[in-house]
C-alpha cells in the first residue's frame, strides 16, 4: 500500500480543520473569524501532515513499494 505525502496533507487538513471547528464552537467565536480559525487549522494541520509523511519516509517507516 502506497502511502505517502499526499496523504499526510489529506490527513492533516482533515485533522487542523476538524480540530479549528470544535475550538472555535468552544470558544463561541463570531462566523468571520469561525472562517479565519478553520482556515489556519487547515494550513497548520497541512503542513504538520506532510512534515510528519516526510519524516517518516526518512526513517523508513513508510516504504513506498514498485508498481
């Protein structure tokens, strides 16, 4: 199975939104800035998924197999 840093940028957006989302509701923050929150989430979360999918490549964990 082939998994690389494609998936660790759907991972990662999927997760920094997710997350942006449920803090924003916690906090009762008004609809624009709700927008900039989940926007940053994802952005963050993007960037931690590709940086994690990179590291583990590095490492080996994750071995990208012919096809």
């Amino acid at each position: 199975m082939k998994i690389g840093k494609d998936a660790g940028v759907a991972f990662g957006v999927l997760t920094g939104t997710t997350m942006a989302s449920g803090l924003a509701f916690l906090f009762g923050l008004e609809p624009v800035s709700v927008i900039w929150t989940v926007s940053i989430g994802g952005i963050a979360g993007a960037a931690a998924g590709l940086a994690g999918a990179v590291l583990l490549e590095r490492v080996g964990f994750l071995r990208r197999t012919k096809s």
